[in-house]
C-alpha cells in the first residue's frame, strides 16, 4: 500500500495566498473526491502537488510513501508515481499522441529495457477502444485540436497506459455531455483496486452517481473544511453548501478565482 | 550607383568555361552578358539584414573536379542514408560540380520526361532551356546575385515533364558537397507542362567541417496549367559559404505547388523563396523549417504573389534559434489589384533556445485589391513552459520534453517530404543542431 499525506499546505500564486493549511491522507485502494464552490482552491491543490511552475508551496508537506514530493522535478513527481489529469491540457503540435505515449512509458522504464513496439500497440488500441475514442487518434497531434470531450478522454487514456500510484483528477467531469461522462467513469473504474489511489476534484454531484467515492471531502477558503462519505456528496447536491458554511461559521463569499 | 565590387572572374574566364563545356553559342553569350550586367547591378536588399560586409564573390575556384561514382555502393555514408538504393529508380548525384551518377527509369524516357543535369540540358535541349531559363521565374538582371548567377552556373538539374504526364515516384537529387574548395552555383529547371505532376526532393549536404566557396543557388520552377508539383529540399551546407539561394515558382491556371523545405546550413545564408501566382485558380502552399546555431546569420523570406483570381497562398515558417544565432523571417502575402477572392494565409514562428539568439518575425500583407481574405500569425519566444509542464507530468524528462516540442514544433515539413531517407536525416540534422 503506498500513501499520499498533504500536512498544512499553504500555496501562492502570483504572491496570493490561495491553499492556507490543507491537510488530507489517501491510500491507494481509495476513491476521493473534493468538493466545492468555485474559487476555494481545489485546482490549486491538484496543481501543487504535481508542482506547476506558477504555484509557489510557502509551507507544509506532501510525502509520497515518506518521501518528499514538493523536492522532485515535475517529472520525478510523476516517476514516484503521481498523475494529473489536468483541467487545461496543453497542444502540443507536431507530436502524435502515440509517440508522446511511448515516451512517457518508456521514460518509466530502463535504457535498452524499452516497451517493444507491438506490445505498445496493442495495449494503446485496447485502451482506446475501451474509452470509444477513434483509432486516428494515436496519429493526431497531443491534444491538438481535440474537443473538449476528447481531450478529457485522452487525459484518461495516459492514465490507463502511465498505470500511477495515484491519479489526481482535475474537473475531469466538466464539459462533459452524458455519454462522455459514462465513457471517462468507466476508465477511471477500471483502474480502482489494489495500488491505485485517486483524488478527484470536481464542481458537481453528477460525477459520483458513476464513481462511487469512498470519501467526500468539502474545500472553501483555502482548506479541507469537511470531510465525509459518499453520504456528504449527496447532501451537498440536495442543499447545497450554505448548511456547510452556517455550520462552521464560515461568512465571507470566496473570491471569484478560479485558478 | 553603381556599386564597386570587384567580380571574381573576367569575362574571358566565362567564355572559356563554356566553351569547354561545349555549349551553344547562345548561352555562352548570355553568360558574357549576364557577367557584364553583374558588374553593374546593385546586390540584393534582404529586408532587415545588412550584407554589406558579406563576401558574395571570392572563391578559391569556379570549378572543381571530382570523380564520379561508379555505383551507389561508394557514396559516402551520409549520401546513402538518404536514398533507398533499391527502390529509386530516378537519382541525380552531383559531387561538388561534377555529376556523378544519374539513374532514370524506363517509364521517364518512354514518356518523354527530361532529367538530366543542367549542363547537359544546355547542350542537349537548347531550345527549352533558352525559353526557360531566367526567362519567366527568375530574371538574370534582377541584381548583382542573379547575374553572376547566370555567368557562373556550373551544374544543377533540368526537369520537364510534358503535357498530361504524371510521374508517381519522387525524383530525387543529392548535391554532395565534400571538396571544401567547391563553388556552387547550380541551377535547377523544373517544368511541368499542362496536367503534368511531379515530385522533386534535393538535398545539399556538406561532408567538408568548413568550405571556401561561394553557394549562389537558383532554382525555378514553371507550373503551367493545371500541373502540380512538389518540391522538397533540405539545405546542410557547411560554414563557411557565403549562401544565396533563390527558389522560385511561376504558377499558371489552376497550378499546384507545394513547397517543403528544410534550411539547415551552417552558413551564412540569404533565403528567397517566392511563389508567383499568375493563373486563377493557382494555389502554393509553402512549408519551411530552419535551425540556426553558433553565429549564424540567417534571412529567410518567403512570398507569395498574387495575380490570379481564386489565387490560394499558405506560408507555414518555423525556427529555432540557438546559441548567438541571427534571423530575420519575412513573410509576404502579396495580393495584386484584379486578384479577386484570392487568399493570403501566413503563420511565422521563432522559439528562441538562448538568451543571446536572435528572431525577428516580419509578417506582411500587401494588399491592392479588396475582395480577398487574408491573415498572418507571428510569435517569437521560448519553449511554453505549460508544455514542459504537461508532458514532464507524465514522467518524461525536461530534455526530452524540449526535444519532443522542438521536433513537433518542426514536423510541419519533416512529414511533408516525400522520401523517407531524407525525412530521416532532418531529423537527425535537426537533432544534431538543436542538441
């Protein structure tokens, strides 16, 4: 079992404080999900922890298994096993998304110890085919204009192939039509089990009607300000978050930013 | 005014040269006369870049010999990996100014396709060479360049496809450079007559570290109506040449061209490639990539001139600057009065490698006629630091992430070359100057 611990993280961006303790422990074999208004900082948090170079960590921890994230590169972080779907991928022109793939997987692995190409083909059709995503989509360029839709499967895709510790998922769900929806759930189902932990960050209920989370937690201000079951999700659909906000005296309205 | 600057020959030198080459009365005059004009003409103004100082005219030699090659089997290395020994059937290899191995199909000849190097085309096929050559793409009074061009041409490739003839297979031509005394001033003539279709791909490589010569290059290429050709070209010239080179097309009714050329010298080099669209219906779509390093000074202009109605032109230009490298990139959409419905499309870009390279990226329309759609894109700036960011998310590291972008941000004409050795070797040119 490996374990991702976040310890009273304070984050900034362009020197605003926008994290301002968060604490929160998974596991793998465990389904999260982070809740909450725009503008609390639950981007933020996912962008931290993969380490984004506009965000600026001014105290507090994450450990991977003991070991210090906030000290690795970006792609040290993804080596000891983290990965974010982001909310925004980048276009990258001129490299098709199967060899970008091959170069993730294979940055994983030993000089002279590559994935062979067949094997490599066969795991990307397989996972392509799951997901319902049209086989020309291995030779266009990453994420190069993708829809919405695509680009969010294709963010699963790395996902099915890349095999991390733990998956972060930033607002996987948004701009989602239904059947999009079902299609990326199924994906992220597929990878639930042994060795493999997740955190999934989203605006809406909707997501969790397709994976069941093992934990809610609710996010305004800066912080982790409740944590619950699948239970607390549904509340949160039915009334809202004000109940939230009276119950903890919670007044100010957080800005509108959204970063 | 006219500008003092001694040419390297006389005109007895000239004279001699073709003689020896046994060429036709005719165009031992007109190189007498385009060495008289040089004289006289102002060199070129490559907008942006002063070549004042530039040495256009010294060289150790006009020409040199080399021997030829018996058989593919001695080419030297970098020669073979561009070509597909078994399966090209139609190759020119000139070595430095001496053509080396020409092979061509049974299928040109019985169609009545010409390819064969320029010198030979003077000689053997007089009457079209004297209707094309400098006559209707690129003039030799234009400047001092094109002039001595004209005086000095000492090898290049004539190709004529006729009337309704489709080539399938690309014809292939490899200008091996490997004596660093050698001058180039080749020419290339491709023609293709009405419906005709082919496909050109050169490679200059150099195989000397530094040469002494001069590289002044002309190609032209005539479309006339309803052809279609494809150029490719990669340029690996070593430092030291002073290079000029001129690509230019000439595009009749409904004509296609489709440009795709990767400028990798290690010289000092003067870039022009300009697409004239006379004919309605005309269409060039012109795709370059360059990289340049160490102290490179680089002009690279590409235009596409409209004088045809429905006329299409699409500019894709990439760079990649590195070191104390200096470029200027000009993309000109030009759209003449009477072009109605004509489209000028440009998309320019530099990504700077260091702090002490230098981009400049000048897009400019010129537009005279208002029934027509254009656009142009520019940037010039660093590798996206939220791309380095994206794909370092999957574990991949941030030199391999820089090359991934840099490669990707050069694809555009890598994929568009037609013939996979020489494809390969862009990218490993490009690999090897960008690393």
């Amino acid at each position: 079992m490996s374990t991702l611990v976040i310890k009273d993280l304070h984050v900034e961006i362009d020197g605003k404080e926008i994290l301002k303790g968060v604490n929160l422990t998974i596991n793998t074999n465990e389904i999260h999900a982070i809740m909450g208004p725009n503008g609390t900082g639950k981007s933020t948090l996912a962008s931290a922890i993969m380490g984004h170079p506009k965000y600026e960590v001014t105290s507090g921890t994450v450990e991977l298994d003991g070991e210090n994230v906030l000290e690795m590169e970006v792609d040290e972080r993804a080596q000891a096993g983290l990965f974010l779907a982001m909310q925004y991928p980048s276009e990258i022109a001129g490299v098709t998304n199967a060899d970008f793939l091959r170069s993730a997987i294979n940055a994983r692995r030993e000089e002279g110890d590559e994935i062979s190409l067949m094997k490599f083909i066969r795991e990307l059709d397989k996972n392509m085919a799951y997901l319902e995503m049209h086989e020309d989509m291995a030779q266009r360029y990453l994420n190069e204009g993708f829809s919405g839709g695509e680009k969010k499967r294709n963010e699963i895709l790395q996902l099915m192939m890349i095999k991390p510790k733990f998956a972060i998922l930033d607002e996987i769900d948004s701009g989602l039509d239904i059947d999009a929806l079902k299609v990326v759930s199924k994906g992220i189902n597929a990878m639930r089990g042994e060795g493999f932990g997740c955190l999934m960050i989203t605006h809406y209920q909707r997501l969790l009607n397709y994976i069941t989370p093992d934990h809610v937690h609710v996010m305004m201000q800066g912080r982790v300000v409740k944590s619950g079951g699948e239970e607390l999700a549904q509340r949160l659909e039915a009334e809202g978050y004000d109940w939230i906000k009276k119950e903890l005296g919670i007044e100010e309205e957080t800005e509108e930013q959204e970063a | 005014m006219t500008v003092e600057i001694n040419l390297p020959v006389t005109v007895q030198d000239v004279r001699s040269f073709s003689e020896a080459n046994g060429e036709p009365t005719w165009f031992t005059e007109l190189r007498a006369a385009a060495l008289d004009k040089a004289a006289g003409l102002e060199m070129p103004k490559p907008d942006k870049t002063n070549i004042t100082k530039w040495d256009f005219m010294n060289f150790p030699t006009h020409t040199v010999e080399s021997e030829g090659f018996a058989s593919l089997d001695a080419l030297p290395q970098e020669a073979k990996g561009l070509i597909d020994l078994e399966a090209q059937e139609n190759l020119y290899i000139q070595r430095n100014n001496t053509p080396a191995f020409i092979k061509t199909s049974q299928e040109l000849s019985d169609k009545g396709v010409i390819f064969t190097d320029m010198l030979t085309a003077v000689r053997e096929h007089g009457e079209l060479i004297k209707k094309y050559f400098m006559t209707e793409a690129v003039k030799v009074d234009e400047h001092k360049l094109t002039a001595l061009h004209a005086a000095l041409v000492n090898g290049g490739v004539f190709v004529y496809v006729p009337k309704n003839v489709i080539i399938e297979q690309p014809l292939q031509v490899v200008f091996l450079n490997d004596n660093a005394e050698a001058s180039l001033y080749n020419h290339v003539l491709v023609v293709a007559e009405a419906n005709a279709a082919v496909t050109y791909v050169e490679t200059y490589i150099s195989t000397v570290a530094e040469a002494q010569g001069q590289a002044n290059i002309i190609a032209e290429v005539i479309v006339q109506d309803n052809a279609q050709v494809t150029y490719g070209a990669v340029d690996v010239l070593a430092k030291g040449y002073t290079t000029y080179v001129n690509r230019r097309a000439r595009l009749a009714r409904d004509g296609k061209i489709d440009w795709a050329l990767g400028l990798m010298n290690d010289s000092d080099t003067i870039s022009e490639n300009i697409t004239h669209l006379i004919g309605d219906g005309s269409h060039a779509d012109t795709k370059t990539v360059v990289v340049g390093r160490g102290e490179q000074k680089l002009n690279f202009t590409t235009e596409v001139r409209h004088w045809g109605k429905n006329s299409n032109g699409h500019i894709l230009k990439h760079g990649v600057m590195k070191d104390a490298a200096q470029s200027i990139f000009n993309g000109i959409g030009y759209i003449e009065h009477g072009a109605t419905k004509a489209d000028a499309q440009q998309e320019s870009r530099v990504l700077m490698l260091s702090e002490k390279a230098r981009g400049d990226a000048n897009p400019i329309l010129l537009i005279d006629e208002d029934d027509v759609t254009a656009g142009h894109a520019a940037s010039v700036g660093r590798v996206d630091p939220l791309q380095l960011y994206y794909l370092m998310s999957r574990g991949i590291s941030k030199t391999e992430a820089e090359r991934l972008v840099i490669h990707g941000f050069l694809a555009p004409v890598v994929t568009q070359l037609p013939i996979e050795g020489v494809q390969k070797q862009l990218t490993e040119v490009i690999e090897r100057k960008v690393r």
